[in-house]
C-alpha cells in the first residue's frame, strides 16, 4: 500500500457509488453520537465528500477536511454551503500533513484504517491533535467470522471483472488491536455500534434496496452482532 495508490483508488470515485449505502448509515450515527454539537473544533480525517461532518458543521463550528484525493475534496467543497464557507479549511494531503498544532474538540476518522500504510502513525497523529476532553469517532471492518471470511474470494474475482478491485492490501484492524491503540492514547470507550454484512451481488442491488438492507443488519439486534463494520465513540482522558 503505498498513498499514490490510495490517491488513485479514491480519485475514480467507484466507492462512492458502491458505498452510498454505508455512507449515509455512518452519517447517521455521527450524528446521533454527538448530538446537537456547538462551538467545536472539527476533523475529519480521510472526509470524501464530506458526507460525514457537512451535516455538523454550523454557524458556531469550525471544519478541517482533510483527503489525499483532490476529486473528492472538490465534491464535498461544492457541498459546502456559502455562508458556512469561512468555518470550513481543506487540506488535499495525507492526514500526517495535518500541523501537531491545531486542536480538535472532535475528530472524525471513518473508513480510513483500511487504506493507511502505517496504522500506528494514524493513532500517534490522533492522540496530538485531540484535545483532552475531546470525542473520537472511529470506523474499522475487521470481517473476523469464518462466514466472512469465505466471502473474500467472491469479492476478489469481482474486483477483478468489475475493475472496481483495490491495487493494495487493505488494513483489517481487530477491534482488539484498535482497543490497543486507543488505550495508549488516553481514549475511553464511550459507544459502539456494528451494521452491515455485504452479500454476493449486492453491488446490482437498488440503491434503495442495499439502504434498506443496511439499516436492517444496524437495527436488528441478531444481525449487528455479525455486522461487519464497526464504528466506535471515544472520549480523551482530561488532565
């Protein structure tokens, strides 16, 4: 995995149409996570088209949106709204561009694990810039069932047949290594949510059909319990 890569993958914008379904369910739960927030310094790291943190940013809100493909930085700037325009910073970098000085009441990092090199330099960068007190949001998709794990080949040869294949190895962090991580930067867990379990020729589905399917495997408590993606809130340790 090296970051022109990535660039590449995410500047074809294939993710966002095979993904708008996972998109607007991960949308929802930052929004329930952090609730009517006011006056907060916000980041969201590897922010696409700004799906994810658009909706939270406001009058009292700052924004940094950070994303090492310019196409998608492009989209979610169109989507900002004119007179919010001034509370909004753009960063088309890697997430390690982000200055250790800037401070953040809250830090986004959605769907970002599995197309970081170094994972360990995602956390350090985290822990910095993360203000005692501060909220974390975090996504990881593990696939730790056996069940998903016989699924990957299915998902492999269409990648190769579709063109929409990823040209690297992507991250599959455990939840107990993300645990590892958070722990050594002084993060507690405060909430924890899992959705989404893909089936073969989902990708051919409506999209209204995989929406209703997702939000499915989120809200029946049989089927989150294999849910494939796990999006987790933290909180930084005051000192």
């Amino acid at each position: 995995m090296t970051e022109g890569k990535v660039k590449v993958f995410f500047d074809r914008l294939d993710y966002l149409k095979n993904s708008s379904d996972r998109i607007f369910v991960r949308s929802k739960i930052v929004q329930q996570f952090l609730g009517n927030i006011q006056n907060a310094n916000i980041l969201d790291i590897g922010c696409g088209d700004g799906s994810l943190s658009l909706p939270i940013l406001n009058e009292s809100n700052r924004l940094t949106l950070v994303d090492i493909s310019d196409r998608m930085l492009d989209m979610a700037k169109e989507k900002i709204p004119s007179l919010l325009i001034k509370n909004a910073t753009l960063i088309n970098d890697s997430f390690e561009a982000i200055p250790d000085t800037d401070k953040f009441d809250i830090v986004l990092c959605v769907g970002v694990i599995a197309h970081v090199p170094v994972v360990s330099r995602l956390f350090e960068k985290i822990s910095n810039v993360l203000k005692p007190g501060g909220f974390l949001i975090i996504e990881t998709t593990p696939n730790p069932y056996p069940i998903g794990r016989l699924l990957f080949p299915y998902y492999f040869i269409r990648g190769l047949f579709t063109g929409n294949r990823v040209d690297y190895n992507k991250n599959r962090l455990k939840v107990s290594d993300l645990l590892t991580y958070t722990k050594a930067s002084d993060l507690k867990q405060l909430n924890s949510v899992r959705f989404s379990f893909p089936l073969p020729g989902m990708t051919h589905w409506p999209q209204s059909l995989k929406l209703r399917y997702t939000l499915f495997t989120l809200n029946n408590r049989c089927m989150s319990r294999f849910g494939s993606e796990h999006i987790m809130l933290f909180q930084k340790n005051t000192l």
